[in-house]
C-alpha cells in the first residue's frame, strides 16, 4: 500500500469527494485534493533501503464553514498514525467562494524485498 491509497481509503468516512492532483469533474460545495509533495529513502541496511516515507498535502476546498471537517480529517489521520508535518489555512479563494485549508501528512512504509 502507499500513501495516497491508505488516505484515500481512511478519508471515505467523512463523505467529501477525494481526488488526486487535481478535481477533475464540477466541484462540488465540498472536496478534497490529495497532492504528492515527496518521497525519500528513510532508512538503510546493509547498503539497501528499507523504509520509503511519503509526504501528501491534503487540501480541504470549502464553501462552508471548514472548522469541522478540518478536525474530522486530522482525527482520523492521527488514528491512523500519520505525521502531521504542517497545517495551515491557505485564504479564501475570491474567484470561486472556496476557504482552502491544508493538511501535509508523512508515513514510512517498509519496502518488502521480493
């Protein structure tokens, strides 16, 4: 599993529309945006990586108050044992009416050798 499949699977339960890189279709009132920011060797052995960690920001788009889905999605997150490395509200974008707040999440995943 990687990153952006465990987010994906773990933000199902608060019902907002998750996409990744970019909403694709019409947004709606609501949604999510999950975008890759990196990826790097966390630990070797014997010359070999072991550990991959990975780094999503979660960006919450909302015409509504953004408040209580923000703390759903940091719960859930922290239950699922994800760094929070940043949160910040970005502004509200004047062209759409969407409050745009994001969430960079990180998580070592260890490489399984075949």
């Amino acid at each position: 599993m990687d990153i952006l499949e465990e987010l994906s699977n773990i933000l199902k339960e608060i019902d907002i529309p998750i996409e990744t890189g970019v909403f694709t279709n019409t947004p709606p009132k609501q949604y999510l945006v999950l975008t890759p920011i990196a990826e790097w060797g966390a630990f070797y052995a014997d010359n070999r990586e072991k550990i991959n960690r990975q780094e999503v920001r979660i960006s919450l788009f909302s015409k509504f108050n953004y408040i209580k889905p923000k703390n759903e999605i940091i719960q859930l997150l922290k239950e699922a044992d994800f760094s929070l490395s940043d949160r910040r509200y970005i502004g509200r974008e004047d062209d759409t009416g969407y409050y745009h707040f994001a969430i960079d999440v990180t998580k070592d995943y260890l490489i399984e050798e075949e």
